[in-house]
C-alpha cells in the first residue's frame, strides 16, 4: 500500500512486514502517539479501504503505539529504517533499506574490485575457502576480515603465488636485502662474519640468487638471532619450511605445529610436515593455515581499532608491504 500523505507533509503507511499501520514525516521517522491517530482518523474518516487484511485496527488496542518507518537508533531522526524492524536475517544497508545479512562474508567481485591483480582462479577457490572457515577462527567482523584480506594479498603477491618469492638479486644483498647475512657486491669480503653475495649466485655471472642455498642460510636457525628462531634445525630445513600458503608459513616450528592442529581437527591422514608443498598446492589448506596463524598469532593481541602498521608487525615482523596492505 503506498503512503497516504498529509497537507504538512506526514504520512501513513501500512507495513506488512510489521504488520500495522505507522506515521512518519518528512523529518522524523516514529511511532505514532494518540493524537497523531485522532488527527489522521478526522481527516480520513476511519482506516483506509486496503487495511492489508488485518481488520478494522491493525494496531491493536487504542491508543497503542504502531512502529513506523524509522531510523537506525532512537528512531528520531529519519533517514531510514531501524535495524530492529528488518526481518530476521537482514540489516540497514547503505541506502536505508533492509538488506541481507552477509556477516563477513565476502564475494569474488569484493576481491576483485580490491585486488585487480589477483588471478580470477585464485580468488574463487580462496574466497569460497575463506567463506567457509573465517568465522569459526574468530574472523567475525568486518574489521577482522579487511584486516585479514589486506595481510593475505601482500603475502601473497595479490594471491598470484602461494609460495614465498625468493628471486633476489646478487646485488641487492647486504645492501637491501639480508643485510645482517651478507657483505655489499661492492666490498663482498668486508665481514668474515658475514657471506659474498656471490657465492650465492644461481651460476656464475647470474644476476639472480640460488633460491634454495640462500633460503637454507638466511632461515637455519644457526644463523638467525635467539628470538628469530624457527626451528630449522636439520640440514635443509631452510628451504624445506620456506613460506608457503595465504599468510606464508615459515620455519619448521609453525609447520609442525600447524600441522597437529589440521590432524586433529580435519584429516588425520594428512602429514604436512612431510609433505610441505600441500600449504601452497591445496587452497583449503593454504586457507585454513592462514586462518589459524591468524587467530593463534594475531587476533589475540590487536583489537578492531588496531592500526595497519600493527597488524602488518604481528604477521611479518616489520613493516614490509606497508602499502599495499594499506590499498585494501
């Protein structure tokens, strides 16, 4: 039934969904008081023709208030419709009607539209594995899940790999990259402390790195400071337990860890540990590790306020991929 409207610009209006009639204005969305009723009955001469079926006074008893269209809150300032009156299993959406209630879940077109560069294979088998599990790792808000999302698509590489990148340049190290593992090109000698960068060239005169010498290195724990240990401690291990899945796991300790949680949980028969290559071929996986890093490593020490910096620390140790975790 459409609004019958008043010369000052008030209305009624029966809503079916609340099962009654109910009075707004132009300014202000409330229920309606005795006078407004007796204003509208003098006016009108009794209810409307089309009452919806629902007798002769919908509202029940006189002089009961009737629900109108209101808005979010105390109903006192118009704008659209209180969250208390959308059927169950919708919200407010942005336009002040009643929407569905998606809670966090999240679309491919969400993170397409966030992450053009994202592969459109990666981000359906991604998305539906996140929908399926973030909730139960605590992921309840749409804070959490941005948060979570902005992490997963720098770790990633906008989710084109599930394996960390380790294509370095020769020249980059002990300069950009692993300073505190190497000597510069320029001096490759300096610190007997310290490797010659090209030692770890692919082959002679290559430009670019052995990825498996140097992640055996720089990720032996033998290497690595008293609070950077990651259980690398066989000959290996580095390269071994390398990054992998969503929100890349590294080292041997998570890896084992990790894969005690998804036996007992999920599948018994699956030994991650033996076989690492499942956290960056198997999206479930890859998901379900990222999740769990995310709720035992994360979400106990930052609350929805927390700050992208923060979050970045917590998942990386430092600020690396900043900005791109800012795009999201």
């Amino acid at each position: 039934m459409l609004p019958i409207y008043k010369d000052d610009g008030s209305c009624i209006q029966f809503y079916p969904e609340l099962g009654h009639f109910g009075v707004c204005s132009i300014d202000i969305c409330a229920p309606a008081t005795q006078e407004e009723w007796d204003e509208w009955f003098d006016q009108h001469e009794g209810w409307p023709e089309d009452d919806g079926g629902y007798g002769d006074d919908p509202c029940g008893e006189p002089g009961a208030d009737c629900g109108g269209d209101s808005p979010p809150g105390d109903g006192s300032d118009g704008g659209g419709v209180d969250t208390d009156y959308c059927p169950e299993g919708q919200v407010e959406g942005p336009d002040g009607e009643c929407v569905d209630d998606t809670g966090c879940k999240i679309s491919t077109e969400d993170v397409s539209n966030a992450f053009p560069a994202a592969p459109p294979d990666a981000v359906m088998h991604i998305t539906a594995m996140l929908n399926n599990y973030a909730e139960d790792f605590g992921l309840d808000t749409k804070e959490e899940m941005q948060h979570f999302l902005a992490q997963s698509v720098h770790e990633s590489g906008s989710f084109s790999s599930l394996e960390e990148g380790l294509g370095y340049r020769v020249e980059k190290l002990g300069t950009v990259d692993f300073r505190k593992y190497f000597n510069p090109t320029s001096n490759p000698n300096a610190d007997p402390n310290k490797e010659n960068p090209y030692d770890y060239a692919k082959y002679s005169g290559s430009t670019f790195v052995d990825q498996e010498k140097l992640a055996i290195w720089v990720y032996d724990d033998k290497n690595r400071g008293s609070r950077y240990k990651l259980g690398n401690n066989a000959p290996g291990d580095g390269y071994k337990y390398r990054g992998r899945g969503i929100i890349q796991l590294t080292g041997k300790e998570l890896y084992s860890e990790f894969n005690a949680f998804y036996r007992s949980n999920y599948d018994s028969s699956v030994d991650i540990l033996s076989n690492p290559d499942l956290l960056s071929t198997n999206y479930e996986i890859a998901a379900i590790s990222a999740l769990w890093y995310y709720e035992t490593r994360v979400l106990p020490k930052i609350d929805v306020n927390a700050s992208v910096e923060e979050i970045t620390k917590l998942v990386n140790g430092g600020k690396k991929g900043l900005g791109a975790c800012r795009t999201f």
